[in-house]
C-alpha cells in the first residue's frame, strides 16, 4: 500500500536519530516515505543537519496543532502511519512471549486492510507493552488508540483535533474517529516501546503543576463532552487523573 509516516516532532534532533528513525531503518521503511515535523526554521535546520537525507517539514508549535497541520498538509485520502519521535521498539506477541517485530510494513497493510474491510480511517497497535494483557486478535469495537502510534486514512478537516494543549488528545481522537465511523481498529498482538515524558525536548514539554491542571481540564472536557463514552478510572495510581473508555456495540 502506498502510505507515508509522519513524525512531528520538538527538540529532538538527535534523540529521534537513535529512536525512531533507528526503529524504522531497522524496519526497513524507506526514507523517502518518512516526514518529519517540526515547529521553527531554526528546528528545520537542526533537524536537517543531524537527519540527512529526511524530509524534514516546517509546521506548527504544539501537539494537536503539529497534528491538525499534518492533516491538512496531505490530501484526504491519503494513507498515513504517525510515530512520537521517541519509538525505541516494537515487539509481536508469540505464543505468550513478546519478540522483536521484524515485518512493520506487513502490519502497516494489515491495519489499513482492517479499516477498508470495517469501514473504519484509525488504526493502531495495542497500548501496552506487556505480553499478560495482550492478545492475538484484531479488533474493529471501541477501544482506545494510542495516540504514539497510529494509522489514519487522512479524513482532512472533517475530523479535526479540538484539544488545546495536547492533554487526551489521543482519548478524543479516538472517540472521534469512532462517531464517525463506529469502527476502528486495532491490533492487539502488537505494542510499542517509548519512553513517555522521559528526555529533553518533546511536545509535551510543561512543569508538573501545569500538567496537573491540563490533565484535570482534559478529563472534565472529556466528561462533559462525551459522558456516554468515557468514565473515570478508578484505579489510576498515578497523581493524574485517567479515564477509561465505554464498552459500545
């Protein structure tokens, strides 16, 4: 299938060197199908020096701005796989053991396949990394999409990202997706390696007192917006509030 993988991407000129862009060399993803975002000319510049040979695109500063950007800045329709700029590995469930994964564009087909047979524009990867929770399955119902990695048919400006600071925006573009479709996909035997929050740079860059306060106006968003989708999460141990999605039919 002819996709294209989109990274945006903040002050990670080098650090996306040894993680996804190792990750998808490793995985045999040509080059020319790789785009990398970013938010100044100062950015690009850096970018291009440390990553030759890369697209590297001036966008927009902020996560769902980078990411409303790149839905605009390709035509609809088009076939795209969106990455963090912080992958550090993918694995495939065998059996009961998680193993390196070896064939990402056989899965890259596969989720675009589920979505054109069910209907559905998103598709991603199961949401841990941990062999317990997961299973050989791929489903179709409404469940959550990562928002680190994730498949898309670009649907352009009629599904576009209305959170302002980044916080759950993967949370709402799934539900989004979902209204739209009532189907997306995902592949349970599959997870990614990242490292959420860890290093300099990112698009999330913020103190923990300001990240509280998002956090807690994102989930009240979410509350508010779509009660009949979401719930708190009652076993969230961390300080941040969490929300859990509705089993729907």
């Amino acid at each position: 299938m002819e996709y294209q993988v989109v990274i945006p991407s903040y002050r990670r000129a080098r650090a996306i060197k040894d993680k996804t862009l190792r990750v998808l060399h490793l995985q045999n993803i040509p080059k020319n199908r790789i785009h990398i975002f970013v938010a100044s000319e100062s950015e690009k510049a850096e970018y291009e020096s440390e990553n030759p040979g890369y697209k590297v695109i001036l966008g927009v500063l902020g996560l769902v701005q980078q990411r409303n950007f790149i839905q605009l800045y390709f035509p609809v329709g088009t076939l795209l796989l969106s990455l963090d700029d912080d992958v550090e590995g993918l694995s495939v469930l065998e059996g009961e053991k998680l193993r390196p994964l070896s064939g990402l564009e056989n899965i890259i087909n596969i989720g675009f396949s589920e979505c054109l047979k069910s209907g559905a524009r998103l598709w991603s990867i199961y949401p841990v990394h941990n062999a317990f929770f997961m299973k050989h399955t791929i489903t179709t119902d409404f469940k959550f999409c990562i928002g680190s990695f994730f498949g898309f048919i670009n649907p352009g400006t009629e599904i576009l990202n209305p959170s302002p600071d980044g916080c759950k925006e993967d949370y709402i573009r799934t539900i989004l997706f979902w209204k739209a479709d009532r189907s997306v996909v995902r592949i349970n035997y599959v997870a990614h390696k990242t490292n959420y929050g860890g290093g300099s740079g990112g698009l999330q860059v913020a103190s923990t007192e300001s990240r509280m306060e998002k956090e807690v106006d994102a989930v009240r968003y979410l509350l508010t917006n779509y009660p009949e989708l979401v719930r708190l999460n009652p076993r969230r141990k961390s300080p941040f509030p969490e929300v859990l999605l509705k089993r729907r039919k």
